[in-house]
C-alpha cells in the first residue's frame, strides 16, 4: 500500500469513504450498462427480484423491503406498471390495499436482468480474487444497517 509519508498513513486518496465511493462509483456505471437494454435501474430490479415468489406482494411490504417511503413506492410502482413489468390490483383481502405481482414480461425482464447483474457482479469482484462474495455481501449488509439502535 502506497503511504503518505514515512509516518506510515494512508494519503488521503486511500480513506475508507473515498475507496467505497470510488468503487461504488465504478460498480455503478457497470450495473448502468448492463441494465440499459432492459429499461430499468437498480432499484426496479429489486423490486422485480422481490416479485418473484409466487405470491403478489402488498405496495406497503414491497416498501417495506426495499425501504422506500410510500410516495417513492408509488412511482416505482408506476414506472414499472408503464413498462408492463407489474400490474396492480386490490387485494382480494383488504380492497384498501394494492398488490403488486410480475407480468409475464416482468418475470423474463427480471431474470434477463438479474444474469447480467451476476455477471457485472462476478467481474466486479475478480479485481479482488481474495473476497468471497456472499461474505463480503454479509459484510456491507452489516454495515449498511443502522447501527445507532
């Protein structure tokens, strides 16, 4: 590792925020490339990743998971609705509610989309053979989460 001076720090480049942000950047401008063809961006892919199962899921537990406020839900849902991804409809149980389940060309943007992210993600990750990368994985998500609770 490169360092500063002969204190044996890190220059400033070498931080860990500027190192996540760098890379971040550049994961982000491949995953742009790879779901270009399909017309959607991260976030829809994991909302149509989470609409898989076999069960529609309510608007409210779609924002629940993806941790989207309801107004962000309801555009998300809209945009994927417009691109004949989703369809919504009144739950059978609460006509208060919307559920939101694939299309069937959801389903196959969803898994079109899904290999080329794998493949976005493999080739990511072999800049760092050493990272495996469901524990790496299980190591953002443990930071991503609020640790002030």
């Amino acid at each position: 590792m490169a360092t500063d001076d002969d204190t044996g720090s890190p220059p400033p480049a070498y931080r860990l925020h500027y190192l996540l942000k760098r890379a971040h950047l550049q994961l982000a401008e491949l995953v742009g490339q790879a779901l270009e063809p399909y017309g959607i961006d991260p976030r829809e892919l994991a909302a149509l990743t989470l609409l898989t199962g076999d069960d529609a899921l309510s608007q409210q537990d779609l924002a629940r998971q993806l941790q989207v406020d309801r107004t962000t839900m309801v555009a998300l849902v809209d945009r994927l609705e417009g691109l004949d991804l989703v369809r919504r409809r009144p739950d059978p149980d609460d006509r208060r509610k919307n559920v939101v389940e694939l299309t069937e060309h959801g389903r196959r943007t969803g898994a079109d989309a899904t290999r080329a992210m794998d493949v976005v993600e493999r080739d990511f990750l072999a800049a760092a053979p050493e990272l495996v990368p469901a524990a790496f994985r299980d190591t953002l998500w443990s930071l991503s989460r609020d640790f002030r609770h």
